[in-house]
C-alpha cells in the first residue's frame, strides 16, 4: 500500500474519533464541569481557590486573622531573640531584680483583648452570614453510609442516587485517585443551593474546603449548609469524621454546570438511574494481598 | 542503701525502711518520691508505645497508596490508642503524677502527700488503665472511634467484640487514678504547706498542679459518666446515644468536651509552671508578676469549663452558641498572654544561661505562642467550618502537646533529673537532644498547616496524591525525632551509669524554691522537720 492511501485512512479514521467524541460529548449534560477543576495541587501552601462566595470570605477571614497572629509571633520572637542577646550571661552578668511594672502589666492585658476586639467584629458577621440558608434555589438532601454518599434532590422527585468512590485499581485517565467518584452530585452554578445532611449509619462529615462547607453527618439530625458555586467546573471534597475502615474511600465529587445543562441532566438521570438504582460500585480500601513488594513501591 | 547518710545527716532515723524489699518499696510504696518514680517509668513506658505508633503512622503516611498498615481497622485502631495513650499515660503521669508527686511535697515543704496509700492506689490503677488500653488495641480487630470515641461508631452494632470495651474500661481506670492523685493533690496542697508559706508564697509549680488537680475533680467525673453510659448502650441495651431509642449522639460530644476542653489545660497548666521555675533559675531573677502568673492560670481554668463547644462549631449547635463559644474561647487568650509575656519579662534583665533545661523552656514558650496562634485562628468559627478535622488542627494540638507539653516534660526532666538521681546528665548530649527534637517535630508538624490548608482531613490512611508532597517532609521529620529520641536514651544511659555526685543545689543563685535545700539525690525522708518560711 501506498503512503498516500495510510495517510488518508489515519486521517480519515481520526476525523471518525472526534466527530464522536463530539457526539459523545453533546449528549453529556455535565461536559462544562471538565473545563476546570478545582483539585487539591502538589506542595499546595494555601487554602484553595475560592469557589462560592463563602469560600471566598473565608480565605478573607484566614489571612486576617492568620496576618494578625502572625504580627504577634513575630513581636514574641524579636523580644525573646533581643532579650537571649542582650540578656545572656556573658552580656549581663549581674541580673536585674524587677519583678513588677504595673503599667506594662496592664498593657499586656489591654492590648490584646483590643486585638481579639478586631478578630472577632468580621468574624461573627460571618457566623452570621453562613448560618443564613435561607430562600435556596433548590435543596440536596445528603445522606452520609458507611462508605458512600447519598444525595437526594429535593426538588426532582425520585432523584436519589449513591456515589462511591473509584477504587484505586480502576482509575482513568482525567480522574484523580481517592477523589474522583462513579457518580458526582451535579449543580447548577450561580444558584444559592441549599444542603440538608444526615447520616443513615454513623458520623460523617461533609466537607467541600473549595466551597467552605463543612458539617457532621449525624444519625437522627439534619443540619443544614449552603453554597453558590460562580464558576462550571469540578470541586471535591471528603469524608471528615471517622467513619470505619472506609473513611477515606467516600470523596465528594461536585460538577457545576449551567443551569439549563442541570436541567438536562436531570433527566437524565432520572431516566437512568432512579430510586438508587445505580449499581453500587462495591469500593473499600483495595483488600490486596500485602507482600513487602507493595510497601516498596 | 545511699539515702542511709542522707537520713542521718538529717537525724531522723526512719531506719525501718532501709531494709526493704524490692516488693515492698516499689509494689507497695507509700513514699511520694518512689511514686513519683514510677509515675515517671510509667510515663517513659506510654511514651516509648504512643511513640512507635506514631512513627508506623508516618511511615505509614510517607507515601500515598502505601501498605504499612495493612487495612483502615487497624488503622484506626492505631490512631484511637495513639491519641489516648500520649494523653492518659504519658503527658499526664509525667507531668501530674510523675513531677507533681516529686516536687509539690519537697517545694511546699511537706513530708509526703496527704493520703500515702491513695498515692500507690492511683499509681496502681494508672498501670491497670494502661493494660485495658493495649488490649484495646491489641484485641480482636482494636478500638477504632479515634480518641474522642464518638457514637454510634463505638457502639455494639458498628464496633462489635471486647475491644472497645477494654478501651472505654481503661478511660474508666485511668479516670479513678487521676481523681484520686487530684483530691490527694487538693488535701496536700491546702493542708500540709509549711508555716509561713501562705498561698501567695506557694511556688508556681504547686500553683498549677493545684488548679490542674481542681480541673480534673470538675472534670473527670463527667467524662466517667459518658463512658458509663456508651458501656450501658454497647452492653446493657440502653441508648442514650441511639437515635433510633430515642437517644443523641451529640449529647456525648457535649459530655466529652465538658471534659476534653478542660483536659487541654490539665496537661498544659503543669507545663506553665515548670516553665516557669526554669525560666526564673536560669535568668538568675525571680518569676515577673508573681501573682498575674497564680490567678492568670486561675482564670485559665476557670475559663477553661466554659468554652467545650468550640470542638463543636461544624456539629449540631445553634447560630448563637456558635457566636458565644467563639468570644469565650478567644477571651483565654489573654490570660495565656500574660503567662507568656511575664515569661519574657522573667528573662529581662536577667542573666540568662542557656543550660539544657532552659533550651527547652525558651523552645516552649515559642513553639507554644506558635501553637496559640494557630489555636485563634481555630477559635473563629467561620474559619473552624474550613479547618475542623482537617491536618491544620493536628498542626495545631501538636504545636501545644507535642512541642508544648513534651518539652515542658524534658525541661523538668533535665531541671530535675539530678535532684531525683543526685547524678548530673550530659549538658553536651542533652543539648543534641534538643537541637535534634526541635529541627525533627518542627519538620514533623509545621507542613501539617499547609496539608490542612489544602483540605486534607485527618485519621486519612491514604489521600490524593496531591498531598503527597508535604506527608513526606513530614514524615522526615518525623524520623528526626524518633532518631533524636535514641540520642535521650543515651543521655539516660549516660546519667545512669555517672559516678558524679551533685551539690544541694546544683543551679546556684538562681534556684530558690525548698527541692534545692535539701540533698541530692533527695533522700527518702524529706522535711521530717517542718521548715519555716519567713
């Protein structure tokens, strides 16, 4: 065969693969969320990028307080380094006897209550700003297992599906390991979504840090949390209080999409996987059989 | 025996106890400083377990996908008898019972403690709490609820077998020796100082054990009551903590942190005050502020009961007791101020040696402002919904414990350790000790900030890769110190096994309180005579 001809079948058959990746991606409501993913990052020294408005004002709040705190070490640690120069035994060789100074005891009292004044002005604003759930768009109703999330959407009847994370062995390329999951709860962004959470077993813990959400999962109690995502994109997070031996196998996966794309997915899933009908992928940690050879790698 | 010519230099005979077996002083002792003695073997022991389990949880953690541990039950169940054994019998027995029952008899000018027999009690529980701990650990799959033990995950359905049940025993045991040692304390403390030393003359050390002491009679009987009642739900078909009977597995999260959160100052308040003496016998001046420091840790305590929901803050609490444990919690930062600045005001104008003892003690207070810092941060609810759980608090608390109390323990140690031998200890190993500790848990704990930053959650035996990154300078660290702690057992070795014999008062001027008038090593019988303080 000519040269020619092989080129023009690989042309050919590539041009074949993106018309249906294309196609494949139009009947995939989520497809926005893939343009950015809010993942934790190697040697990451900061909170992530805010992705709510509330994320947003905690990464405020953070460097606030954490500058102001930072200010006090700081002045701790130039005093104490003056005092070891000025005051060691070869610089002062006969020690002072002062063991009161009223007016710098009261300095030390008053200065940093004035600094906790300042902390706690913003912060209790914001107390107030994230306990304020009211008038969402639409409810989920998240259901922590031993090890798997449920999530319920109020507002579709029927909707109520399980989300396991993919085990080690099966991860795809695109999906990040121990975060990734079968089925991501999917959200419309610039909505005010409301989370109603509970545990159908033990504890757990909700916990969305690039959205500045997190609340126990409590047997018996709802408590409640809310977010708006700004932006398409995926955001995770995980299990926060011990769970059992899976506690670090039930990841949250979140894709934000347009609401008209939601919308869509909702029928679809409806369609597909309805009254928690989606197969269970059965993941706990990988029960491998431990050779030394596995610690190595 | 050595303390032959210490007695009769004293003149008091007390003869009978020179023939003693080895089973009648050590299994049946009644003297505070042979059980002092053995708080402190014990603490030794708790730490060297409580330490092995924490490097096989680095190792463990070095790298993402690892199989040093073998599946998450085991995991939890070393993570669960990690935490309760640093607490209970380690940081507690060296510090209380250990350094308490040492030096509170001998600085408050006092024979022995109010209730000798209820000393070797409270000891004897202690080590009866540590073998219910190990078989915790050890037994059928191990306790695995985390140290906090919160239902429903240790009740019988989700933690079924004997394991939990010798765990939640063993908080039991170990709750009895620490209230008797505290209402031993509180009687010694209030009835046996000498004439003359008025409750304002009492050196800082007593100062804190004393409110430590009120602490845990407030507190440990609440806690005793939690766990009674998880016993009933797990065995007696009570459900006090069961939704399903009516129950709240909150209400145990209150319960526990009307105990936990004073707990912190139980191990932090002794600290205070060894700091304190060391800071004062190595600047060569004494304590700034006397009276700021005693009611400062007064007010500590105090403050201290009011603030438990702060561990809280994601669980179920309303808006406002969100609001009000917020301000009460940051209010404890004053009074912890004052502690710390009158510490540097101690140093100024001072002549400052920088003995071993004191290396510790100026590494304390530094690694402990760092550790309060972070604890503001935590304090502000808004930031406590990101952080909670996450590797930013275990950055936090080991600020505090690891390089708070653990070096307010080997200040003590090397402090005292001659007083206790009558042997010095290697000033240049001690101090390699402390450059290796120090470098090691800062490698160890400072990245945890950034991992908790990123959102990794704590009790993870495996996490994303993206975390990989600063698990593994931390498990670095973390070898740091498990080789620098070989370096102690060197300088244990070393004083062990020294022919060198000390002064009364082998710190000179600087040194003031009652341990240093009497002998070195102090002999059996202390204070036979009741000094006058005038």
């Amino acid at each position: 065969m000519k040269r020619g001809n092989l080129s023009a079948l690989f042309g050919l058959s590539l041009l074949f693969l993106f018309a249906h990746a294309a196609a494949a991606q139009s009947a995939d409501p989520t497809a926005a969320a893939d343009a950015y993913v809010n993942a934790p990052h190697a040697w990451q020294m900061w909170l992530p990028v805010p992705g709510s408005p509330m994320e947003a004002q905690v990464d405020w709040l953070m460097r606030y307080v954490l500058w102001i705190m930072t200010g006090v070490v700081a002045f701790v640690g130039v005093l104490m380094v003056y005092v070891f120069i000025r005051f060691n035994a070869r610089a002062n060789p006969v020690p002072g006897t002062v063991t009161h100074n009223t007016l710098i005891e009261i300095l030390w009292i008053t200065i940093p209550s004035l600094l906790l004044v300042v902390i706690i002005v913003p912060s209790v604003k914001m107390i107030l700003y994230q306990a304020d759930d009211s008038n969402p768009y639409m409810t989920v109703t998240v259901t922590g297992h031993q090890w798997y999330w449920e999530y319920n959407y109020n507002a579709v009847p029927g909707l109520d599906y399980s989300s396991y994370m993919i085990p080690d062995a099966q991860i795809q390329p695109g999906e990040i390991r121990r975060l990734s999951v079968d089925h991501p709860m999917v959200l419309p962004v610039g909505e005010k979504i409301r989370f109603v959470i509970t545990s159908g077993d033990v504890l757990h813990g909700f916990y969305l840090p690039s959205l500045g959400v997190q609340k126990y999962a409590i047997p018996g109690t709802t408590l409640t949390s809310w977010t708006i995502i700004t932006k398409p994109g995926t955001y995770f997070g995980q299990c926060n209080q011990i769970c059992g031996l899976g506690h670090d196998a039930m990841p949250i996966e979140i894709k934000a999409v347009p609401l008209a794309d939601y919308l869509a997915w909702t029928k679809q899933a409806l369609a597909t996987y309805t009254d928690n009908t989606v197969p269970p992928s059965p993941v706990i940690r990988p029960q491998l059989p431990l050779k030394l050879a596995d610690a190595a790698n | 025996m050595s303390t032959t010519t210490h007695d009769d230099f004293q003149a008091h005979g007390g003869h009978e106890h020179h023939q003693q077996s080895f089973a009648a002083r050590w299994l049946m002792s009644t003297n505070h400083k042979d059980i002092g003695t053995l708080y402190i073997i014990a603490a030794f022991v708790g730490a060297c377990v409580g330490g092995v389990l924490s490097m096989i949880m680095r190792l463990q953690l070095m790298y993402p996908h690892n199989h040093i541990v073998t599946s998450g039950t085991e995991w939890n169940a070393i993570i669960t008898a990690h935490g309760l054994i640093m607490i209970f019998w380690f940081v507690m027995p060296a510090l209380i019972g250990g350094m308490g029952n040492w030096f509170v008899p001998l600085m408050i000018g006092a024979p022995d403690m109010a209730f000798p027999r209820l000393n070797n009690m409270s000891f004897w529980f202690l080590v009866a709490g540590f073998v219910f701990v190990m078989l915790g650990l050890l037994l059928g799959t191990g306790t695995g609820a985390g140290w906090t033990l919160y239902p429903p995950l240790d009740n019988a359905q989700y933690s079924p077998g004997v394991a939990t049940d010798f765990t939640l025993f063993s908080i039991h045991l170990v709750g009895i020796s620490s209230l008797l040692g505290a209402i031993n304390f509180i009687a010694t403390i209030l009835n046996m100082r000498a004439p003359g030393m008025t409750m304002h003359k009492m050196p800082l050390f007593c100062w804190a054990i004393l409110v430590t002491a009120f602490l845990l009679v407030l507190a440990i009987p609440v806690l005793a009551g939690a766990v009674t009642m998880l016993i009933m739900d797990r065995n007696f078909g009570t459900s006090f903590f069961e939704p399903a009977g009516g129950g709240d597995p909150v209400l145990f999260q209150h319960l526990f942190w009307f105990f936990g959160h004073p707990e912190v100052y139980i191990m932090i308040l002794p600290a205070f005050g060894i700091i304190s003496h060391v800071v004062s016998t190595f600047s060569k001046k004494p304590v700034f502020g006397y009276l700021g420091m005693a009611y400062a840790m007064v007010i500590i305590g105090f403050v201290g009961f009011l603030v438990w929901a702060h561990h809280m803050f994601v669980s179920a609490i309303s808006t406002d007791s969100r609001i009000y444990f917020e301000v009460a919690t940051l209010v404890i930062a004053v009074p912890t101020g004052i502690k710390v600045f009158s510490w540097i005001a101690t140093m100024w104008g001072g002549s400052i040696e920088f003995k071993t003892p004191m290396l510790w003690a100026v590494g304390f207070i530094f690694l402990f402002v760092i550790g309060g810092a972070t604890g503001v941060v935590l304090a502000n609810a808004p930031l406590d919904q990101e952080l909670h759980n996450d590797y930013f608090l275990i950055a936090h608390f080991h600020y505090v414990l690891s390089m708070g109390a653990a070096f307010a323990i080997f200040a003590g140690f090397y402090y005292w350790i001659g007083k206790m031998t009558g042997h010095p200890y290697p000033e240049f190993w001690g101090k390699v000790h402390f450059w290796t500790f120090f470098i090691g848990v800062n490698l160890t704990f400072f990245p945890m900030h950034f991992l908790g930053l990123a959102g990794m959650p704590r009790r993870y035996p495996d996490y994303a890769d993206a975390f990989a990154g600063w698990n593994y300078v931390s498990s670095i660290g973390a070898l740091i110190s498990g080789a620098s702690t070989l370096v102690f057992f060197y300088v244990l070795y070393r004083i062990f096994t020294s022919k060198e014999a000390l002064a009364d008062n082998y710190w000179g001027e600087g040194a003031t309180t009652l341990e240093w008038a009497v002998p070195s090593p102090a002999p059996q019988h202390t204070f036979l005579d009741v000094p006058v303080i005038r």
